[in-house]
C-alpha cells in the first residue's frame, strides 16, 4: 500500500472524505480515529519505514489541498495538521528529520512555482496545458490526477506547467473558469433581442447542448467532482449562466404580465429547467455519447413548453 502511494497519491473518495473529516474539526480529534486513518496507509511500524516518508508528505500535500478548497489553509486548522503528521511519523518509526526534510521541499516547490507564475504566459502552451488537464482531469478525477500527468499528456516540462499554474487546484479551477466564459461568449454572441421569449429560451437550450455536446469531458468533470468542489463549482457554473439572463427574465415577466406565461417564479423555475436539463446530460453521458446530445432537443422543448402529459377530455385514464 505505502509504495503505490508514494509513487502518486491516489486516496478513493472514502478515504478523502475520512481525511476531510479529521483535519475540518474545530478541535483536536480522539487520536484513535487518526490511528484507523493512518493504518492502511502505512502499516506496522516496521512495514512503514521504507516508503512511509513518501506517503506521509503525498497525504499531507493531499490536506493542505483539502483545506484550501475550503478556506481553511491557515491559522489552526493547518497547525493541528502538521502535528498529526508528525505525531504519526513518530508513531511508525519514521526520522523526523527527513520527514521535515521533504514537506520543507513541497513548500518551496510551491513557493517557486507561485513565483514563475508571474513571469510571461504563453498563450499557446497554456491552452496546451488546459487542453491535457481536461482529459486527465476527466479520466482520473481531480484528486487521482498528478500535475506529472498532466505535462506527459501536454508533452511539456513539469516546470513549464507550474510557471503557468503555480498548483494543481489553481490549474484545475482556471480550467472551469476558462470553460465556463466559453459558454458565455457563445450565449453573448447569439441572443436577439428582439426574439420573443420562446425562442430565446430554445436559443440558450441549443447553446448549451451543443456546447456539451462537443465538451462531454468537461462535463464528466463536473460530475465527478461534485462532493468536492460542488459549491465552488455551482457557484461559478450557474452563477456566470445566471448574470447573462437578464433579458430573458424581463423577456419572461412580460409575458407573464401579457398572459403569454403563467406567473412564475423565475429563479424556481430556472433551477427546476436546470435541473432536467442536466438529468438529460447525464443519461447522454451514461450511453457514453453515443448519439448527439442535440437529437435529445425536440424532447426537452417539447416537455419544457408544453409538458408530456395529454389531458384527455373524459377524464383521466
């Protein structure tokens, strides 16, 4: 177990979820938990020495990730931290010294990549480098992924990728930014405003099918890594959608007025069409797109307007 995971951390999501766990408490946690966590990892004392340094820097860098997508890499959280690794480098017989010695290194490795980040991007080898971590990103997941990966898939240095993003997060949140002001430019650019408020909404629907349609990774992303960075990842996906419907929402509160529409609760109404729309999404990804997301179209603009049930006049069947 310690030398798969020294050669590249690859915690499940149970495992990250029990990590998640111990390190988010406000207050110290029973040390019997750490020792459950801890004893898959490194073993017996005397299994532990050989790649046991190398696991617990890899599971240490794995936390300080973990909290950073909280907000919590700072102050206590990050103190009781370092004490639980270090606490279990002495339980397992591990030199303190080369323990320190290597999470020392991870810092400045961070340090430096933080540093060469400011220094002048390369446009194309930043969508090189985007385009790799989207396949990486989708076939491991965020927390099975290794920047090493990512700069094989790109056929770059390691340090070429760190100048541009100083750490595996930043390159994995710049990667949903990127693909989320994708999806925008394309709504910016094909919304009349002088369409009536039907078609505007199957304007936006056939935006967003065909944009998925032609980024099912991303997607698969998306889903992947909802338990994780779901907030974040909703916030900054549905958000950013949200700020370009003004003119469908003055589209649709006129009708309403006009007795086009039923009066409705526009953001209700909006989650509840997001919502289906992604349900679509998923069994499209499910049949690992096997059709064109775009053949799923007549349907949803046909349950969307016009509901699926046939009110027959004799009652109901």
């Amino acid at each position: 177990m310690a030398e798969s995971i020294a050669k590249g951390i690859k915690l499940d999501r149970k495992k990250r979820r029990e990590l998640l766990h111990l390190i988010s408490e406000s207050g110290p946690s029973d040390p019997a938990e750490w020792d459950a966590f801890w004893q898959p990892l490194l073993g017996h004392q005397e299994d532990a020495a050989g790649g046991g340094v190398e696991v617990l820097s890899a599971v240490f860098d794995e936390g300080i990730t973990l909290l950073s997508a909280r907000g919590l890499a700072e102050g206590a959280p990050v103190t009781r931290w370092i004490k639980v690794v270090v606490r279990a480098a002495a339980q397992h017989g591990l030199d303190r010294e080369v323990l320190l010695e290597g999470l020392l290194k991870q810092q400045v490795s961070r340090q430096v990549g933080q540093r060469d980040h400011t220094r002048a991007q390369t446009p194309q080898t930043r969508e090189k480098i985007l385009a790799a971590a989207l396949e990486v990103f989708s076939s491991q997941g965020f927390h099975g992924a290794t920047v090493d990966e990512v700069a094989e898939r790109a056929s770059l240095g390691k340090g070429t990728v760190y100048r541009h993003f100083s750490s595996k997060r930043e390159l994995f949140s710049e990667l949903i930014r990127s693909k989320v002001a994708e999806l925008e430019e394309a709504v910016t650019g094909a919304i009349d405003p002088r369409a009536d408020v039907l078609e505007i909404i199957e304007t936006y629907l056939r935006i967003y099918f065909g944009f998925f349609d032609r980024n099912r990774n991303l997607y698969k992303v998306l889903i992947q890594e909802q338990s994780d960075f779901g907030a974040e990842v909703k916030a900054l996906y549905i958000g950013n959608i949200l700020k370009k419907l003004p003119l469908l929402k003055r589209k649709i509160l006129q009708a309403g007025k006009n007795g086009h529409l039923k009066p409705i609760n526009f953001h209700t109404v909006f989650y509840g069409v997001m919502g289906f729309v992604d349900g679509v999404i998923q069994k499209w990804l499910a049949s690992d797109g096997r059709y064109s997301l775009m053949d799923e179209m007549p349907t949803v603009l046909e349950a969307l307007f016009y509901g699926f049930v046939n009110r027959a006049p004799s009652g109901r069947s």
